[in-house]
C-alpha cells in the first residue's frame, strides 16, 4: 500500500505548465488515494495539457480553494514567482510538506520567505517526465523530514520515472550538469547523427528515421538489459568492424571523453551561477 493510499494524501500543485502537468497527471493516475488539486491563471491550457484520465482539479486562483488545507505543495512555477507564490498560498499549508522544483532557489531561502513552513524538499525532475521516464534528484534536510515524508518524495516522484536523494543540496547543481541538462546532450547526439546520414546522401526523413530510432532502440536496450553501457558497447563492437572503426573516432582522447566531462561542468557551473544571482 502506498503512503497515498494509506493517508488520502491532499496535494496542492502551483503552476501546472508542462512540468507541473508531467507530475500532477503521473501521481493522480498511479498512486491510488492522492487528491490532487491544480493552481494555475491559465486554466484551459492547464486542462488541455493534462490527460483525460488524470483526475486533477484545475483552479484558476488561491481564493477558489475556500477553506481546504492540503498535506502537500508541489511548487512548479518560474524562480522568481516561488517565494511570491508560497506566501500566496502559505495559509492552505500549516503544516503540510513543500516540494519546491524550482531551479536555484535553496531551501534557507523559501524557509526566510514563508516563516510559517519549515519542511521543505527541493527535487530535480528532468524533460523525461513528460513520458514517465524521468530521472528526479532531491534533497531535504535529514533533521526536517521524517521517514513518512520522504517516502512520500519518492513515491510522487517515483512515479513519473526515478527518483535518488543526493548527500547535499549543493550536489543538486552538479546533478544538474547531468540529469536536468542530459536530454538536451541526448538529443543533440541524435540531430548531429540525422546530419551525418544526409551527409552520406539519405534524404532528410529517411535520416532522421534512421537517427530517432538507433537512440530510442538504444536507449530502450539500456532500460531492459542488465549490462553495463561499457558492456553494452563492447557487445555491439567486433574487433577491427565497423563500431570499432567508428568508436576509435568518437572515443579518441579530445573527443567524446573530453567534450563530455567539459560539458557536464559547463552546465553544473550554470547552474550554480544562477543559483548565486537570484535576487
């Protein structure tokens, strides 16, 4: 039995754009019990964004909640709307578990924003969620959270793909670099791929079929099977063929190694730039 249906969890969503919609609609349909209930000014996007199936309750503003208290919030709105918008709603939640996934807004500051709040969990979902594939990184204050809590952190999360806790929110930034930015590395590997096949002389849609369906194929091999990637690869790749040939390219020493650890750092340094200028 999950935590939802043990508890009849109540959980408020504020900001149900693609994020917000991704999460709300993986909870409401795979955690029986959980009464989800959706704050956002554009209610018809919001609704037109979330399945059919999922029971989710789209509301326009605070004002229409009247005088319900909720055991949960899921914060889903830009950085520099989250403070604002957790006051907003800050009476619905005496004592409820906030889950903010706003990036670079720690937690000391949504705790100095809403005195009234003290168990906060920042989590890291990343585009993947739009299919219940994500990769979710969190952290909460080991002291802050009871068992109960964090169970309820991973099953929400959990279902709309996977979820790990990190030793320290400072580590959220470097996951970052990793899984929040990933997909974008994923799909640009598969542009430049698509490219490389109209370079050899395939046409546009042929080429993209090509490019699309060796990363999904791939991809799909790496959710099923038990093996490593090292292990997958060495699999695919016969001595002196065709892999070889390639992979003696790709994995040359300023190559893929190289270009890969820079970028991963890149976007991990980002992201802790931003988290030093929020206002």
């Amino acid at each position: 039995m999950t935590v939802a249906e043990h508890h009849k969890l109540s959980v408020l969503m504020i900001g149900c754009g693609n994020m917000g919609t991704a999460i709300a609609s993986g909870a409401a349909i795979r955690l029986p019990g959980i009464d989800i209930t959706a704050i956002d000014p554009n209610v018809e996007r919001a609704r037109q964004l979330l399945p059919q199936q999922a029971p989710v309750k789209v509301l326009a503003d605070f004002e229409e909640l009247g005088e319900r208290h909720f055991d949960v919030c899921i914060v889903s709105v830009k950085p520099q709307h989250v403070e604002a918008a957790l006051q907003a709603a800050q009476q619905y939640l005496s004592g409820a578990l906030i889950i903010s996934i706003a990036a670079g807004i720690p937690i000391q500051k949504l705790q100095d924003a809403t005195p009234g709040l003290r168990r906060f969990v920042r989590v890291m979902p990343n585009l993947p969620a739009l299919v219940a594939s994500a990769m979710s990184v969190g952290f909460a204050d080991a002291e802050v959270l009871s068992p109960n809590d964090r169970k309820v952190v991973e099953e929400i999360f959990g279902a709309i793909g996977r979820f790990c806790w990190l030793a320290s929110e400072g580590d959220i930034d470097l996951a970052t670099g990793v899984t929040g930015s990933g997909p974008g590395y994923v799909f640009a590997f598969t542009e430049y791929l698509q490219r490389a096949a109209e370079q050899m002389g395939f046409p546009h849609d042929l080429a993209e079929q090509f490019a699309r369906q060796t990363v999904i194929g791939a991809a799909r091999l790496l959710e099923q099977d038990t093996r490593s990637a090292h292990d997958l690869k060495v699999a695919v790749t016969s001595p002196g063929g065709t892999t070889a040939a390639g992979l003696a390219v790709l994995e040359a020493p300023e190559a893929l190694p190289s270009l890969l650890a820079k970028t991963t750092a890149a976007a991990a340094d980002r992201a802790a730039e931003l988290a030093d200028t929020q206002p």
